[in-house]
C-alpha cells in the first residue's frame, strides 16, 4: 500500500499546491490558462518527445492497447445513452454526458501519473489514448450533439476534422518526430537536447498544479447528483470495463483468437481509464450551454479520483498487474 501511496500522493499533492495558491490569490484562475498552452504545445509534446526517442514503431503503437480503449470508450458511449434516458435529459447533455464518462484526463494528469509509474511505455500510452479520444470519442460526441441541436452533421466534415486533429496534434507531432529521429539513428546535439530536456521535465509539475488551480472557483450546484453518478462511471465503472475486456482479450489469445495485452500496457490501460474526465469536455460543451454541467462532473471525478485512483492500484497490485 506504502508503494501506491507513493505513486498517487506526490499528483495529488501538487493539485492540491494549485487549488491552494490560486484561493490565497497568488495566482488568478485565468493565469492557469496559460500554463495550459505552455503544457499542452511545448512542455508535454517535449515530455514525450524524450519518453519515446529510442523506441521502435511497434513499441509505440500496440493495436491490442487501442482495441481495449476503443472498446472500452464505446461502452461508457452506450452506457451514458442508457444514463441519460433513465435520467430523461435531454439529448445535448445527454451526448456530453459520454464524454465526462468516456474520455479521460490523459496528459494533464495521466503522463505524470504513468511517467511514475510505468515510464517505458508512458509516451506510448498517452499518445494512443489521445488518438482514440481524437478519432471516436469526441467526434462521436460532437457529432451527437450537433444531431441533437437541429443541424444535420455531416459524416466527411467530421472525419475530416477528426483527422486534422490527430495529424496537427502536437503529441501526435511529438511521437511521430521522435520515431522519425529513431529510424535515421539522428540524436540532437548535447546543448539542445539538455534545454529540450529541461523544458520537458517543467511540464508534468506545471501541468498538475496548473488543474489545481482550474478546481478554484468550478462549482457542481445543484447537479451534484449528476456528477457524482458520472464519476462512479468514469472512475469506477470505466477502469472495470476495460479489465473486464482485458481478460476477455487475453482468454481468446489463449483459445488463438485475438491478441493479448500483457506487461505494463495492461496495467496502463486499467489507470489510464480511472482518470478523471477530460478537462477540454467543459470548453467543448460552452458551445451547446452545457459548460456548466461538464465543469460540474470535471470537477466532482476530479476530487474524488484520489481515493478511486489510489484504490484502482491497489486493486492491480494484488492481482499481479502492477508490480
């Protein structure tokens, strides 16, 4: 218990750091804004950079590991439709409803979580979550949502701009440049990858406190009950999901059907699961007068992820999944 505490005490301590600073008035809440676009487009896609430098291509992209996450997504996908009947909402925050249970808070608080961790497969892990998130899970939502609001989507703008997104994402941009740089066996002169080194070590510390302090001030109201059935889906329901499909996977590679997902993508792909809600769902959803609702449940599966999270490694460890 002593090694998971360490794991999950350090982020959610530094959280707390941001939470706490922001409420002193040391920060504003709109200065966490620019700490996010320096994490999001120069210190994580650097993180990165320097996590997969080295690594071979089948090493990056294990299509076992985007099976499980994909499938795992469009589960939550069909379960928050069945959540959002029996709650009788209505179908735009019915739609926003998947994403706050089916995209996951992968690189503000996932990378440094697995950095920790599992820091071989790190890189790799994050970079296909965000290509799964990327290609279905906020297409599809969008694409709901838009269905919902009266306009009739159409199928190519989206895939199109799913597409973009991927192609243009400086994660994406990250991993692809570093296999690059692998394959021609190129290694950055030593003044420029200790500054590319320093910059990418700024980004996991900065990137945790920068959530701490978008916490200050997000309320869940009176849709407390809301929240928090969205995050016993995402924290809970989700993480068992995916093990549930990962034993199914790995029992149909013994029987010689599928394939199996072993070693530290496993476990990887268990916690990542169990983050909690995707930060970007609440700027996705102003668009459709749902940002209230989004923040609501960002912020309720965000406090409470310590606890999940924590208990979710535990859980790995002793069925031997997380060493």
């Amino acid at each position: 218990m002593l090694s998971v505490l360490s794991a999950t005490v350090p982020i959610f301590a530094i959280v707390l750091l941001g939470y706490v600073a922001t409420r002193l008035g040391m920060f504003a809440r709109k200065d966490m804004a620019v700490l996010n676009v320096f994490v999001s487009k120069i210190g994580l896609p650097l993180l990165v950079f320097v996590n997969v430098s080295g690594s071979a291509p089948s090493e990056v992209f294990q299509l076992n590991y985007i099976g499980v996450y994909a499938g795992t997504a469009l589960v939550m996908l069909g379960l928050s439709r069945v959540y959002g009947r029996a709650r009788r909402l209505e179908k735009t925050r019915t739609a926003f409803t998947g994403l706050t249970v089916a995209a996951t808070n992968h690189g503000f608080m996932g990378l440094p979580m697995l950095l920790i961790l599992f820091p071989s497969v790190a890189g790799a892990a994050v970079g296909m979550t965000m290509i799964v998130e990327n290609v279905l899970t906020i297409p599809l939502t969008l694409f709901l949502a838009e269905a919902a609001s009266g306009h009739e989507p159409s199928i190519r703008r989206r895939l199109l701009s799913a597409g973009y997104r991927v192609v243009t994402h400086p994660l994406i941009l990250a991993i692809t440049l570093a296999l690059v740089f692998s394959g021609l066996g190129v290694r950055l002169p030593a003044m420029v990858d200790r500054s590319v080194t320093l910059l990418a070590q700024t980004s996991s510390g900065v990137a945790l406190f920068a959530i701490g302090g978008m916490l200050f001030g997000m309320k869940a109201g009176h849709m407390v009950v809301d929240a928090l059935a969205l995050s016993f889906g995402k924290l809970v329901v989700m993480p068992g999901v995916a093990v549930g499909l990962i034993v199914l996977g790995n029992f149909l590679a013994e029987a010689g059907f599928g394939f199996a997902l072993l070693g530290e993508f496993r476990a990887a792909a268990v916690l990542v699961c169990a983050l909690p809600s995707l930060s970007v769902t609440v700027a996705l959803s102003e668009k459709y007068a749902e940002g209230e609702y989004a923040a609501a449940a960002v912020l309720m599966s965000t406090a409470l992820s310590f606890f999940t999270m924590t208990t979710w490694m535990y859980v790995l460890t002793l069925m031997g999944w997380l060493l």
